[in-house]
C-alpha cells in the first residue's frame, strides 16, 4: 500500500496536482487536468506564468520504456521546426521520470464533429506542412495519420506526431527503428519502409497524406479528390505523388480546394505581398463571403488577422470594406471574448490619426462599440472620439457629429451633459452648412421626450440658446432643422419661456422665402400652442386676491390707521373702489357717460379719475399716459384711473368676474 502511495505521490507532482506547481526546473508551465490521450503522450490543460492557456504532452518513463526514444526525438524535432502548419512549440523540459512539451492550446482532431470546409482548409495546411518538412527541412514525418493532428481553438489543423520523423536519405532512420513497435504503424506504413535499404523520400508522406485523406472520407470523396487520393497511394515511390504535387493539383480551377473559404484563408495569409487592387477587390466581397464562413473560425482565426490588417495600414484605402468585415464576424461573439479579442484593437484603433481609419471607425461606430463595456468606452474611446468635433477635416467633423447618436448610450448622463451636448451645440455654428443642419438633427434627437439622458437644464440653458440663434441661420436646411428640433423639444420646454421666448422668434419664419422651412414653422408653432394651451388650462382664473367690499374696507383702515395715515385716505379708498366696480357695470356699446358714486366716466383711452379728488398727497407724482390697450391701474393711494375698451363685454357676478362671449384678445390683454 505505501508503494502504492508514494507512486500516486510522484504522478501528481509531476503533473502540477499539488501544490499548483508542477516543480519542473525550467519549465514555466503548471501542468492542469488530463484532457486526452495520443500515443505516446497524456495531453493535459495548462497554463503558462503570464497566464496564457496551453497543452502540455506528459510522457511517463516508467510506463512506456520502448517510447523513450521516440518521446525524446519528439521533444527534439518540436524544438527546431516553426511553420504556421505545425504544431508550435512553447517549452519543453525531460527529468529522470518523464518528458514535457507545451505548446499552444490543441485538442486531437475528431473526424465525428467535422466542418466540410474546415476538413479541406485542414488538409491544405497539412499538405503545405509537408512540402515545408520534406523540400525546406529535407526530413521525412513518416506518421502522418489522424492521430498525428491536432486543432487549435480557430479549428485550424496543426502537424504533430513528430516522434518517427528523420532526415531524407538516413541510413538507420528512427520510422524503421521504431515502426515495429507502435501500435497500428505496421497497417499503414507506406510499402518502402518494409523494404531494407530503400531510403525514405518526399513520397513516403505523400503515402501518408493519402491515409489521412481515407480517414477523412471513410464513405464518400468529394468530386476531384479521388483521383488526386489515387495518385499518393501509388505503390511505386518513383511514380507517387507528394504533397507539394497534390496542393498544386488541389488548388486549380474546379479542384478540392478551389473554394470561396479556401481562398480567403489563403489569401489573408499572403496579403502582405499582393498588390493594392487585388486587396480592394478582396476585401469588397469579403463582408458578404464572411456570413458564410464556419462561425469559430471566423471569429477566432479571420478577425484577429482583420484587425492587425487594419491597425498596421495593410488595408490601404479599403479600411470601411475591412471594418465591414469585421462587424459581420464579429457581431455573434459573447461580450467576454468581443471585450477579449474585438475591444482592445478599437481602443488602439481610435487613437490613430489616420483620417482614413478615422472616418471608417466613425462609419462603424455603431457596431463597433455594442459588445464594450461603458466603462472602457468612456475611459479609452470617448477622449479620442470628441477630438474628432474640432478636426480640420470637414468630413471628419460631420461623421462625429453622426456617431454622437451612438456614442451617446455608451457615456452615461454625466458626460452627455457636461461635455457632449456641449460640442454638439458648438456643431451648430460651424462654417459648413451640412455640419449644422446634421448637428441640429442629432440634438433633436437627443433631446427628444424619450431620449437617452439629456436633462431639462442642458435643454433649458445650453440646447434653446443654440436653437434660437439656428433659426436666423441663412442656410434654410438649418433654419428647418432648427423648427424641427423646437416641435419635438416642445412639450420638455416651460410652458411660460415657450410663450416669452420661442414663440415670438418662430413667428417670423411663418412667412419664410422657403416654402419648407414655412411648413416646419407651422408644425412647431402648433405644437407649442398646444402646449401652452394645455398649461394655460391649469392656470387659475386670476392671480388678484379676491375681497368682498366690507372685507376690503376693514382691512384699508386697519393698514392706514398703523402706518399714521389720515381718516381722508380711507374715505378716498372706498370711493375708488366703489367707482370702478360702478363703472364697470355700467358702461354701454354707445358711449354715453354716466356718474355714480364720485367717479365721472370718459370714453376708453381717456383717463378717468373719482369725482372730487383733484390733487395728491405730497411726495407722489403722476404717473406717464397709459396707452390705449385697455388696462385697469391705480396711479396713487388716492386715485384710480380705469380705462376698459368698448368692445369688451364685463360683469360682475356674486362668484367674481364673468367674461361673455365677445371678449376678445384685447380684452384677454386688459385682465
């Protein structure tokens, strides 16, 4: 039992079980779980020290003693080779008790869960492996299998399996050493390898390759690829055909992998070297090729090549048809891998002064900014965004003041008030009349009822003073602009600054030499008089305060008696009231004058004072001619002066004042 125990005890430290450590000198991985078996490894998760996630192939001494030589020239050939279709290598270390390579995060290939254009993408990489090992390395893999591929998290096929591998030509080659003793090998080595002294050449992967492609298609070969399969299981070595010989076949017109997929792969790998027309025309089809690209490898292997694409100027001019692209692929991606992959490439992209890319981002702003959080966008994008409000570029500065609308959300209240809608206000005055008329529309709709966030003071203070100067602007676009952003900011306006305020600086545009700009005054001109009306029906009736006669006097003579005033003030207050309220009721349509308690009536517009009462107490001078509007005013303490137009109709009722049915606005003027 205690050998059994101390045996388990040196497995798990091997394998990073305790400890979270795997204890290996120079080997800065920790070595996780098992995930898979391939002969002869274990393949576990891990995890590098900076944190990134990788595989880790485990070769256990102990259990494999006849492997140890084909572990070690593993560990030996995954050192030395670096090809974007080989399995790369991140480390590696061997002790006493097993060998460790890490290397980027695989799972072995499963032929059940399988992609038709991942499985031919797969095969070219493959192949392209193979010329790369067999005509640049002058070695021979000679165990290439299903066993001996793997792929990455993009679904992309990598070359491993690199324990039998041997230079061309040698004389004792590790692949007949060792064939003998893996299992399955003897089943599907190509016939040379049976044969003592013939040396291995290109054509023995090219046999290795055909098996490969049997395992791929068990059933059924695509149309094409049977004939090319046929050509690498030739059993004459002379007479087969290599890798590099099937990509060429492979790629002609009509051939295996002469598909849209196939070739946008290949074509972002080598566009470094095509020219600027070939990367236009590319990149204008690819937005709509893309949707119909396996979604993993598109958002894992196509997006980040995009990205780097654009942040580095390989795009050129096409930067729109690029982030095009981009959006399409990206926009089914979680947000914790878009904020992975997607955001810090915007973030970087934004801060470039390439107007170009500028106007591109700005395009796109939209769909480029739905999967950020709002607090990246506010801390790293906005800053560089605003800057775009004072470029010396025209169409810089009208493609901000679009992608305002999709800033906006993303900011929060805080930073649309205090600094947003403050550079679209400034917007309004710009030099360029569309930037104007663009900027009014985007604060209309900011602004609107149900607008994301703009308050009733930014509205009040900082967005009716810019409306208000928009609409003597000589640009009618701007001019209509501006009426079309008043109606819809109506009903959040007060009802009062409405009336003092906006009403009157509309009215002119009533009668505009632009029969548009006439139709959006009327339009806003109706909306707000709807609004006033509607706060006018809430008014009450008058704001005087309302006393009944004996009410009135009592409280006169308590007020003049304390402040020292004499009896005759009294006297002279009741007869004033007890004029006007005389006069009212007795003026008629025709004119005639009449007295009634001390006060002598005059037509309207001529100042009437109560009979007797001549001068004023010392100290009060006489106030200036009222004009002819009608109107009610008390000129002294003494003495009252009542003028009320001919055409008003006005009686009094036991509840207060009543108006009939001919009282008009001049009237409405007068109370």
């Amino acid at each position: 039992m205690s050998g059994l125990s101390s045996y388990l005890m040196s497995t798990l430290s091997r394998v990073g079980g305790l400890g979270g450590s795997s204890g290996i000198p120079d080997f800065p991985f920790v070595v996780g779980e098992k995930v898979a078996t391939v002969w002869p490894w274990t393949i576990h998760a891990g995890t590098s020290t900076d944190g990134k996630h990788v595989s880790i192939f485990v070769f256990d001494k102990p259990r494999g003693t006849q492997y140890v030589g084909a572990a070690q020239n593993a560990l030996r050939r995954m050192r030395t080779l670096r090809h974007p279709g080989v399995l790369r290598y991140m480390g590696g270390a061997e002790t006493s008790d097993a060998i460790y390579i890490a290397t980027e995060r695989i799972v072995p290939l499963d032929l059940n869960d399988r992609n038709e254009e991942l499985v031919r993408w797969g095969l070219f990489r493959i192949a392209e492996a193979l010329r790369f090992v067999n005509e640049d390395c002058k070695l021979v893999h000679a165990n290439v299998c299903k066993d001996a591929v793997f792929v990455t998290d993009a679904g992309e096929w990598r070359l491993g399996g690199l324990e039998l591998m041997d230079a061309v030509g040698a004389e004792r080659p590790v692949y007949r050493e060792m064939g003998s003793v893996i299992p399955g090998y003897a089943g599907r080595m190509a016939p040379e390898i049976k044969v003592q002294g013939v040396q291995g050449t290109a054509a023995l992967d090219g046999w290795g390759l055909a098996e490969l492609i049997s395992e791929c298609y068990t059933t059924e070969m695509p149309l094409g690829l049977g004939a090319l399969h046929a050509q690498l299981r030739n059993n004459n070595p002379k007479l087969r055909m290599t890798a590099h010989g099937f990509v060429e076949a492979a790629q002609r017109s009509g051939g295996i992998l002469d598909t849209a997929f196939v070739r946008a792969c290949r074509f972002l790998e080598s566009v470094a070297v095509k020219d600027s027309h070939e990367r236009a025309e590319f990149f204008a089809g690819l937005g709509a090729a893309a949707a119909e690209f396996p979604r993993m490898f598109a958002q894992r292997k196509m997006l980040p090549e995009l990205l780097t694409l654009v942040e580095f100027g390989g795009a050129d001019n096409g930067h729109s048809a690029v982030l095009a692209s981009v959006v399409q692929i990206a926009r089914d991606m979680d947000e914790t891998e878009y904020s992975t992959v997607v955001a810090p490439a915007v973030v970087r992209l934004f801060a470039s002064t390439d107007r170009a890319l500028r106007f591109a981002l700005l395009e796109h702003a939209t769909a480029l900014l739905h999967g950020m959080h709002d607090d990246v966008v506010v801390a790293s994008v906005y800053p560089a965004f605003a800057t775009g409000f004072g470029d010396a570029a025209p169409a810089i500065r009208e493609a901000t003041v679009k992608a305002a609308l999709s800033m906006a959300p993303r900011v929060g209240s805080k930073t649309l008030n205090s600094d947003l809608i403050k550079h679209l206000v400034r917007a309004v005055a710009d030099a360029e009349p569309g930037i104007r008329t663009n900027s009014l529309i985007c604060i209309g709709k900011l602004c609107a009822k149900n607008g994301p966030g703009v308050t009733d003071t930014s509205l009040r203070y900082i967005v009716c003073p810019a409306l208000l100067h928009a609409l003597r602007d000589v640009f009618p676009p701007v001019r209509a602009a501006a009426l079309a952003v008043s109606g819809a900011c109506a009903m959040r306006w007060d009802a009062v600054d409405v009336a003092r305020r906006v009403v009157p600086a509309i009215s002119p545009l009533l009668v505009d030499g632009e029969r548009p700009v006439r139709v959006a005054a009327v339009k806003a001109i109706n909306v707000m008089v709807a609004h006033i009306e509607g706060h006018a029906r809430e008014m009450p009736e008058t704001v005087a305060k309302k006393m009944d006669k004996v009410g009135a006097q009592a409280e006169a003579v308590a007020d003049l008696a304390a402040n020292g005033w004499g009896g005759w003030a009294v006297s002279s207050l009741s007869s004033t009231i007890s004029g006007a309220i005389s006069l009212a009721s007795s003026v008629s349509h025709s004119g005639a004058r009449s007295e009634s308690a001390g006060v002598r009536s005059e037509p309207a517009g001529v100042r009437s004072e109560p009979s007797g009462i001549r001068s004023e107490p010392s100290g009060l001078s006489e106030p200036p001619q009222v004009s002819q509007r009608p109107s009610t005013t008390i000129n002294s303490p003494t003495a009252v002066s009542t003028s009320i137009s001919s055409n008003a109709a006005v009686s009094q009722s036991a509840g207060g004042w009543e108006f009939n049915d001919d009282w008009g606005e001049d009237a409405a003027d007068a109370w």
